[in-house]
C-alpha cells in the first residue's frame, strides 16, 4: 500500500499528494505511517481542515520528512480525521504550526492517509459496541421520543438539560435516552473542583470556546431518579450514569446524588447505577455505594503525578484521592473502569504503561476506556512537564503490553450494563 499524504486547501478541499507520502506524530517526531497503523476511515467519522498548519510527509526516495506549504501557487494546510466513537488514534495528524495559527477546538486530530481511492486512518477500533454508531440515530424519532418524556415530566430540569444536549450538542448519550435504549445521562452539578485544559464546560480563559454550556441549576434527586427509573423501564440492560460533558464534577453534589440513587433502588433493582468521576472524594464514594452505586469510571490523563497535575489543575484533592477511590470499590465490589484520555506520545509510553500496570495490579480495574483526549495538540503539550511527550510504543503495543500482563484486562469505549460484568466482581 502507498498511502499518500493528505492536505487541504483554503475552502476545505481535500486532496491527495502525487509524491509525498502520508505521516504521523506518536510523540516529537512525525514518521511515516505504515499499512500496520491505518484503518479505512471509519464510517460517520468527519474529515477536517487545520487552519495555520502546513502538513508534513515523507519523501518516497530520502524518507525525510518534507513540509508542503505551496500548492499551485497557493497555501495549503494540514487536514486531519476525527474518528466515530469506538476508535483510539496511533497517530495524530503531522503538521508544522504558523504563528498566526487560531487554538484549534476539542476533537482528536487524528493522522489521515489516502490509498486506492480511499482515506484511511491512524487508529484501531477498540469497542465493538454500536451504540454510538452515528447513522443508528434519527432525528425524527430523537424528537418523537422527546415529545413522548416531554409529556410525562414538561418541568423536569435534568429532561431540559438532556434536550439541550441532544438537539444541540449531539449528544449521543442524551439521544439514546430519549430513543430508550443503551446509556442515559444524569447531569446534576453546576461546578468543578478540577480546571482541564481540555474541560468541555467551561474554558476560563477564553482561549477557545467550550463545547458545551454547562448546567446551571442543580436538579432535585426526585428529578434524577424520575428521568433514571423511566430509562431502567424503557431500556434493555439500562445504564444510567452521573457526570457528563455539559456539566462539572458530580462528587460535589454527593447529597443529591445520594438521595437520588437510594430512591431509585427503593422501585428497583434492575439497570447498573454508573459514576463518570474525577474521583475526588473517596469519603462521598462510600457513601454512594452504601446508597446503592453499581459501577465507577474513573478518568485519568496519567498516574505521573506532574502529568495528572498538568492537565487535571486539581482544586482541594490530589492524585491520591483519586487512587483512594479506586481502592475502595474494588474493595466494596464496585466494578472499575479508568476513562484513559489517551494521546500518542504520552500515554503509549513505557513509562506510562508501567504506572498503570502498578495500578492495575494493585487494586484491580476492570476496564480500560481508549477514550482520545480532544485537544488541540500543542496546547497540551505546552502543558505537560518536560520529558513526558516522548516517542510512544503505539496504542497496539501498550494494549499488547498491558493484555500480557493481565490477561483478565478488558479495553473497551463504553461503560456496560452490569449483567455483562457481574460474575467478574468479587465482593
């Protein structure tokens, strides 16, 4: 296969080079990308134009790398994928940056290639759930079942939110809820005790725009419960779950979310109780498991401490408090899932993998979610501590690495219903 490099022009156009062929940065450097390290582009993903960015190939005959800026006499930038859901990049895109370059928004810019008349991506499907698949989602019937809620609790603020996100934000969670089926969001907190580089809410310093607005009025537990317990009815193998994108840290609302899970479990058990955390607050996690909590995802950039502190900026709780919250489900019989934020160079490192290996080893995660971190690339590397963007050993390597170690480990993209982990969980 000769996979060439892809550009586009001014207006968004995208073409293939005759001569240069495709790269990709999985750390410093950008190298040449090989058949191993590609996949066709997934289906529903989008192709995109970086703006102020010259892209990098690799000349067929000295194999150097080689910066394409003038294309019939005018400037080209760099052009990138962002993969569907359910895929890790190997690779991101390779590019010079010009100093009149805009901060580039919250998606992964994956390496792209073009081969035998199709574009191809550097990553690797890591889920094989279709949950997320985009063209599994029709408008008409998001707004029919939208009406259908709508009827049944016209004031409910957690419903208003989740109509926010699945009409505007394109939340895929948000429009399963309203579809019956796979995962249903909970949005409850309206603040954060972490400050993201990458956060999705709320972007301080006005550097680039926030995807999404976040919550601004805190929901009643009665609110919760109604819009989890309608779900749990609705749904086969039902997952609700706290934190999302739209809103901060639920752990701070943990009365609330306490009440809430309790008055779900006093109608039922059926549907897995799910906590997206920064896992702040090991003492509110007791607590929620007394109150009936199923599972946990835990989300991690690194278990360095300087890396975790980079882009976490935390606010009252160290990466400590976070390891703490792991030990207690794992001892308490919560199912454990680390949400990866994963980005070649960084964490497909040896370094990286070894940290985590402890952490796995030790206190026994279940599940590793190959989630990228949708970030503009120099920002945060810009971010990181010196020597901790480096050349990786590819996502394939440490997934390999790690599935050597513990055999037992799954890597996945989604958080899953209970019934396909129960018989897993030790008490």
């Amino acid at each position: 296969m000769k996979l060439r490099m892809v550009f586009s022009d001014a207006e968004g156009r995208l073409y293939d080079h005759p001569d240069l062929l495709a790269a990709g940065a999985d750390g410093p450097d950008p190298v040449a990308l090989s058949e191993d390290d590609v996949i066709p582009v997934p289906r529903g993903s989008d192709l995109m134009m970086l703006p102020g960015r010259h892209p990098i190939g690799i000349d067929p005959v000295t194999h150097e790398q080689t910066v394409f800026s003038v294309w019939e006499g005018k400037a080209v930038c760099a052009a990138a994928v962002f993969m569907a859901p359910a895929h890790t990049q190997s690779h991101r895109a390779a590019y010079v940056t010009q100093p009149d370059a805009p901060v580039l928004p919250l998606f992964g810019y994956t390496a792209l290639g073009f081969s035998d008349g199709g574009f191809y991506a550097a990553g690797i499907r890591v889920d094989d759930d279709r949950r997320h698949d985009p063209w599994r989602f029709c408008r008409s019937e998001i707004e029919r079942g939208m009406e259908e809620v709508l009827s049944d609790l016209p004031t409910n603020r957690v419903v208003q939110q989740l109509k926010t996100c699945a009409l505007v934000y394109n939340c895929r969670n948000a429009q399963n809820f309203f579809l019956g089926r796979y995962e249903a969001p909970l949005p409850t907190s309206v603040a954060c005790n972490s400050r993201c580089v990458g956060c999705l809410s709320l972007q301080e310093d006005g550097g680039f725009k926030a995807a999404h607005d976040r919550l601004e009025v805190p929901p009643s537990p009665e609110e919760v419960a109604d819009v989890a317990l309608r779900h749990i009815e609705k749904a086969d193998r039902a997952v609700v779950s706290f934190g999302q994108g739209c809103e901060g840290e639920p752990l701070l609302n943990g009365d609330l979310l306490c009440r809430a899970v309790r008055l779900i479990r006093e109608k039922t058990n059926l549907g897995t109780i799910n906590l997206n955390t920064n896992g702040s607050r090991p003492a509110v996690i007791d607590k929620l498991i007394d109150s009936g909590l199923d599972s946990i995802r835990v989300s991690l950039n690194s278990l360095r401490e300087d890396a975790y502190n980079a882009y976490y900026r935390p606010k009252g709780y160290g990466l400590g408090d976070v390891i703490e919250t792991v030990r207690i489900c794992r001892r308490r019989g919560v199912r454990v899932s680390v949400n990866l934020l994963c980005f070649p160079g960084v964490t497909d490192t040896p370094e990286e993998s070894e940290v985590l290996g402890e952490l796995i080893g030790r206190e026994g995660v279940d599940l590793v979610q190959m989630r990228n971190l949708n970030i503009d690339p120099e920002l945060y590397i810009q971010a990181l501590p010196g020597g901790v963007h480096r050349q990786g050993i590819g996502v394939r390597g440490f997934m390999k690495d790690l599935k050597e170690k513990f055999p037992d480990l799954r890597f996945g993209y989604f958080n899953p219903p209970k019934e396909s982990y129960r018989s897993s969980v030790s008490a």
